[in-house]
C-alpha cells in the first residue's frame, strides 16, 4: 500500500488537532467539514512501488532516493441522533476513508465501530521485488476485509484504546520466482498474503498547564503472512507533547519500536528483524485571516526502519498543508 507509515504519522498529528478533540461531545444534528490537502513525500528504499525505482541492479545497491507530491480533497460527514449514536464517514487521505457508528455512554467513554471505504481496493507493489537486472512490474494489494473497534474517551480519561483487523492479498504473486538458486518451497516462504491485528492504546495525558500536555501511546501488532518469512511482531511506544493557545494548536511526537519476523529469510539468509523510528511536529491555525469556521493546519514527518538486512531499510520525509472548512 501507499506510503502506510507516514499515513499513519499524518492520522495522528491530525487527531490531535481541534480543541477537546480527544472527548468532544458530538453536537445532535449534521456536522461537516470540508478541505484540501497538499503535500509532498521523499524517501529512500527499494520497496516502495508508488514512487520508488523501477530497476534495481543489485540487491545490495545503495537505496534509489524517490519523491513525490500530492494533492486530495478531504470530506467528513457526521449525524448524531438524540440518542447518543452518531454515524459518520470520512473521506480524505488521513484516514484513509472510512464509514461508522460511535455511541456515545454516560461516563463519557466513545464506542466505534468503522470500516474502511477502501475495502476492494488496491494499493501498489512490485509483483517481484527482488527481480536485477529489469524493470520490476507494479501489481494490486487488495484489501479484502478489515475492521476498526476503539473506545475514546475512557471513563472520561482522555485514555483510548483500539483493535485493527486486516486482511490483505497480492494476485499474481511472483516473489523470489527471478531467483533460480531458490527452491519452490523457499519462493512459497515469501508469499505477502497477510492477516494483520494491531492493538495500539493512548494513556490518560499527563498535563503540566491548562494549556500543555503530554500523552504516551503503545501499540503492538501481529502479521500472519502466507509466506511465514513475512509474518512478524512488531512493538511501538510514542509520546506526543500537545500545546494549546487561543487559536493555535501545536504538537511535537516522537515514537519508535522493534519488528521480528518469524523465520529465515530465503533470499538473504537471515531472520529478518527491524527498528522504527519517528519524529513528527505540527500546527493548526483556527480562524487564519479572521476566516469563522475554518482551519489551517501544517505538519512534517520523518521517519526511519533500518533492518538488520540492507535490502528493506527505508527512510520517508513528508511537509503536509490542509485548509477545511467546517459547519
């Protein structure tokens, strides 16, 4: 898929944003926001299909450095009832699109339930990305199923915690098939086919003013590959430092975390295993220009895996800009 980890540092700076957004009490009725989303991504690394090196000589060249920029338009639909229950959807490409219900409970805990619109669709990787020597062909990783439970909010603690589920599948795989020294049960260790869990917690903030806060996140995540060399564990914990002042809202985040994976890598010989690394900072401007209802948000990204194998080490560096429109 596109770019998934700064994705992900991008829902978390942009969940921050919006004041009490943590524990907002849903107004009854519609609520909406639309916007434009403008930004750009440079990285290093071999695997990335959306905007990474076609041909690679090597498999211990030195990583093609890529860029690339985009554009998108964001929309979010909510209706909260008398009841509590507020359906939504949400498309952009900070949360990557997705449909809902939340209940709202007494003590203040948020109940959700959400799926993603993109379920059926497919995002890029090479069909053989360990091919030398010619251009490596692009082909779907589709997204069959996947579903989100999370509970905002906790007894009114600012504490959250929630479960992903996703299944994930590549057609016309064709893995390590470039590599004739590799045995058939070998290129079968390398099928990507993939069941993923992931559950990640953000713990009551530790506030130092009215104004300042700091907030710790820990996640843990499980990937049952068809090919058992791309299953693995992975732990991450973070902190995000949040400052409000009248109509600015400013964060800085910093996380990192291990992935292992489960047996020998056929291709390099090795167990592969990973360490994660990120920092993110950025700011939201409410009312810029004296425009009601309206925000300007900016933020940049960095991040780094460097694997115990040269061949997977990637880096991303992204500057993100949003203006929305809310009512």
């Amino acid at each position: 898929m596109k770019a998934l980890s700064i994705r992900a540092l991008l829902i978390l700076g942009f969940l921050l944003f919006g004041s009490n957004s943590l524990a907002e009490d849903k107004k009854k009725g519609l609520s909406a926001s639309v916007g434009l989303i403008v930004g750009g991504v440079s990285g290093e690394g071999q695997l990335d299909a959306y905007g990474g090196k076609k041909r690679i000589e090597s498999l211990d060249e030195k990583p093609a450095r890529y860029n690339y920029d985009f554009l998108f338009p964001e929309v979010q639909l909510s209706y909260t009832f008398q009841n509590n229950i507020t359906g939504y959807a949400n498309s952009d490409l900070l949360d990557g699109s997705e449909i809902g219900v939340s209940y709202l409970l007494a003590d203040k805990t948020r109940l959700s339930v959400s799926l993603p619109l993109s379920l059926g669709t497919s995002g890029e990787v090479w069909q053989d990305p360990y091919l030398t020597g010619e251009n490596r062909k692009k082909i779907g990783a589709k997204l069959d199923a996947a579903i989100n439970f999370s509970l905002d909010n906790i007894w009114g603690s600012f504490a959250s915690i929630s479960y992903d589920y996703q299944d994930l599948s590549i057609k016309n795989e064709r893995s390590g098939e470039s590599l004739t020294r590799l045995t058939y049960s070998e290129i079968k260790q390398l099928r990507r086919d993939s069941q993923s869990h992931n559950i990640s917690s953000s713990l009551p903030p530790l506030s130092f003013s009215n104004n300042l806060h700091l907030i710790g996140e820990l996640s843990y995540t499980r990937a049952n590959a068809e090919g058992k060399a791309n299953s693995f564990t992975a732990h991450n914990v973070g902190l995000t430092l949040v400052y409000e002042r009248r109509f600015f809202e400013v964060f800085g985040h910093i996380s990192g975390g291990t992935t292992k994976y489960n047996t020998l890598n056929p291709v390099f010989g090795t167990k592969r295993k990973g360490d994660f690394s990120a920092i993110a900072a950025g700011i939201t401007y409410w009312k810029p220009f004296g425009w009601n209802n309206s925000s300007l948000e900016l933020m940049v990204a960095s991040e780094r895996n460097n694997s115990n194998i040269n061949f997977y080490d990637t880096s991303s560096d992204s500057l993100t800009t949003s203006f929305n429109y809310h009512f």
